[in-house]
C-alpha cells in the first residue's frame, strides 16, 4: 500500500509522536531510581514574538504520555471528527535542546480529533479547549529504548470539520479518460476501457464543490482511492475506513498532489491522472512499478 505522500521525515515523526504512540505503551529499559519522571506542574512555558519555549531540569523521563493546558482559547470548541491545526516545538528531555519547531518551517500540523488518530492522553485535553489553547504534551521518545522524554509546546492555531464525502454538483463524464461510478459509501471504482493516458497532469471534477479553494500551505483532508494506469488499485482510504489529512507543500506529496489539487473547491471529487514525472518516477515505489501513470480519484473534504 502506498500513498501519495513523499518522504517528509520531520512531518512524518512530528505526526507519529502525537498521534501513534499509546499511552499504556512504554519503552523498554526503564528510568534509573535517581532520575524522576517529569511532572508537568514543573514545566515553564514562556513566549517570545509569538513562539513559545519551555524551561526544564533535564534529563527528564516520561514512562507514560501526560498533557497539560496552559491556557484556554477564546475560539470555537473543539470536537470529535475535528481536524485541528497545530504548531510546535519539540524538546528532547535527555538534555532539554529543542528538536524541531513548526515556527521555523512555517507550517502547521494537522491533527484529527478521533480515538484512533490521537493519543488519550492528548485527545482529553483538546477536547475541553478552544481554538487558541496553548499547551505542553509529554510522550515517551519511542525512537529510543530508554524512557526518555519528548516535550510539545503545542498552539492551536484553527480547527476544521470535515464533510463525509463530496458534495456539490455533478459534471459530465469527459471522453477518453477514465470512467468513474461510486458505490453507497462513496468508495469509487474506475473502468479504464477506451480510456486514454493522457500523458499530463490531469485535474477532472467529477462533483464540483462550493467550498473555498485549496491553497497551497493548506492543510487538506481527503477520502481517495489510486490505482496506476493498468487498473490495479494499490491504495484507498476508504478501505481503511477514515480519512487522509495531509500539508499541500512541495515535498511533502508527490508533486501531481500539490499540483493537481490547488484551485480545487471543498466539496469537490476530482480524478487526478498523474504522469510518472509528477508521481513516482522511474523508480517507482513499492508495488508501483517505475514509468507508471497513476490515476486517483479524491473527495476534498476540508482544507485549511
């Protein structure tokens, strides 16, 4: 199974730090009996020109994922099926040196408001807040084997609620490319007879939608399915049973993602046809063999 996702080191573990660890999961070695384990109460928060930093005796260890609000938002609620958008900056509590910091990369991270995207931990906390909440997350630094921590001096910069599926206006099937019909849940299906490769980038609404238009720096929350040209599908979302949502930034996606979907409408179905030098190149990637079109066809649900 692969995505339209290229490597995006930083983004990908800023994501798997606050969405996929467990708090009833530790690492394996254990904190000396010398070292305590970090107490939240003991973390100062400080802001300078609109970035926040935090003071703390390192080393600190953290053998299960804690949060803590600093201070509310004045903004709206947060809920579950929510996409809120975050920026952060992460300190190692081996020696308190800041890792990573969205305010330099200028980009905000998504995250869904669902039990199976974010850790109990977190998910608590965001749940009682409001758009404009500051916060400290702590989760042990599962790259590691000691218990280690990880800090998130966490903003919650916007939050979204997605649409289920598409919705809008339907737009004529257009000759020589693909055909595309959806079953009751909206998983789609493509039929490539007398289908041509078109050799270009191709962005086709198939529903045009009456949201705003993607923007690049959005962050875009989709439900898709690919397939390359010959028809064999080798990624879906809906199969999965929940949505995708990513950053539309140079090299975060392939680039007939970023391309293909600026300009597009929220509410729209789009058949993007993607040509190798827009996709995986010669290379491939996986079960895409290398020189392959790629076709997919993407509900734009949200975008913020």
């Amino acid at each position: 199974m692969k995505t339209p996702l290229k490597a995006a080191a930083l983004i990908a573990a800023a994501v798997l730090a606050l969405s996929a660890c467990s708090s009833a999961t530790t690492p394996e070695a254990s904190p000396s009996a010398t070292v305590p384990v970090l107490d939240l109460a003991s973390v100062a928060w400080s802001t300078a020109d609109g970035v926040p930093s935090l003071e703390f005796t390192a080393p600190a260890v953290a053998q299960t994922s804690s949060a803590r609000l600093i201070a509310d938002g004045s903004g709206e609620a947060l809920a579950v099926g929510m996409v809120v958008n975050v920026s952060y900056v992460i300190y190692s509590g081996a020696d308190a040196t800041q890792q990573f910091s969205t305010y330099d990369e200028n980009f905000t991270q998504p995250i869904p408001l669902d039990e199976d995207s974010v850790d109990p931990a977190l998910l608590t906390v965001l749940l009682n807040a409001h758009v404009g909440a500051t916060l400290i997350y702590a989760t042990p630094d599962y790259s590691g084997t000691t218990s280690s921590a990880l800090l998130f001096a966490m903003t919650i910069v916007s939050a979204t609620t997605p649409l289920a599926q598409a919705q809008g206006t339907a737009v004529d099937p257009v000759p020589g490319l693909p055909g595309v019909t959806v079953d009751e849940q909206g998983k789609p299906s493509v039929d490539f007879t007398d289908a041509v490769d078109p050799g270009t980038l191709v962005t086709q609404p198939l529903i045009q939608g009456e949201g705003d238009a993607v923007e690049l720096g959005d962050n875009v929350t989709v439900h898709y399915t690919g397939w390359v040209w010959d028809g064999a599908q080798f990624d879906s979302s809906w199969d999965r049973g929940t949505t995708a949502t990513w950053p539309l930034v140079d090299g975060a996606l392939i680039d007939g993602w970023v391309q293909g979907l600026q300009g597009v409408t929220v509410g729209s179905r789009v058949l993007l046809v993607i040509p190798s030098e827009l996709g995986y190149g010669d290379g491939g990637n996986g079960t895409i063999p290398g020189g392959a079109t790629l076709v997919f066809v993407v509900d734009v649900l949200a975008a913020s």
